[in-house]
C-alpha cells in the first residue's frame, strides 16, 4: 500500500493567485492588519512542497495568533477548507499555517530577517501585495 505525499495532493489541483482561498487568506491578512505581504511562486520549482508561499509581518505574538486564527476561521466560512496542520503557535514568533497547496508564514519582523524564506526560495517568483483583495462572499444559508 502506497502513502501519497503532499506533492501528489499539490498536483491534484491548479490553484493561481485569482483563486478564492488565495483571495481568502490575502484578506484575512488584511484584515488583521498583516505587513510586508508577499506571496512566492513555487509551481515550476520541483523541491517545492507547494505551489505557493504567502508570507507576512506581526509585530507582536498576539497578532500573529490573531492573523492564523483569521485565516483558519475565513478560509473554513468562505471556501469550506479546513487546514491540514499548523506550527508555531506555542511561542507565536512564526505561525505555519499549511493548506498544503498554499502555505502561509505569519512572522515577526525579526524572525522574518533571521530566516530568510524569500532568499531560500529566490528562483521562485514574487509579488508584492498591499491591496485587499476583492472575493465574492459566499450566500450560504445554514
């Protein structure tokens, strides 16, 4: 019997930067008040263990909570994914928060310059982003 890996359930879907849980976890972003937003293109990378990086800035522990509880509870309300694992919560400094086709770094600014990820994965591309993005709200009635 076979395990499958997180690369063969990355390639089950094609997600893009237009893509609703994109769009989700930008505006939980936000939304609390994330910085330094960055999102990092991993597809035509083959080590890659997703198609896409999101990185961001806290300045304090509370806030880097308060920005992976947001994108739980927003990508679980408006695209009804629930996370596959998340790390860092016991010292809050850098939050992992993984939908295994996008995975989002939620750091402290200092945290941030120490590791680097955006060198570590400097063949991937990069974008900026400042703007909330605009999704379509769902009209689920419960």
């Amino acid at each position: 019997m076979s395990q499958t890996t997180a690369k063969e359930i990355t390639n089950t879907k094609k997600l893009s930067r237009s893509s609703k849980l994109f769009k989700t976890i930008l505006n939980a972003i936000f939304e609390k008040k994330g910085e330094n937003v960055i999102s990092l293109d991993l597809r035509k990378i083959d080590e890659s263990v997703a198609d896409f990086f999101i990185i961001c800035e806290a300045t304090t522990s509370t806030q880097v909570k308060s920005i992976a509880d947001a994108i739980q509870t927003n990508v679980w309300n408006e695209c009804e994914e629930d996370v596959y694992r998340t790390e860092g919560y016991k010292d809050s400094n850098w939050i992992l928060v993984d939908f295994v086709n996008i995975v989002i770094h939620i750091m402290q600014p200092n945290s941030r310059k120490y590791y680097q990820l955006e060198e570590m994965w400097s063949d991937a591309g990069i974008v900026e982003h400042q703007d909330l993005p605009k999704i379509v709200k769902s009209t689920k009635t419960i």
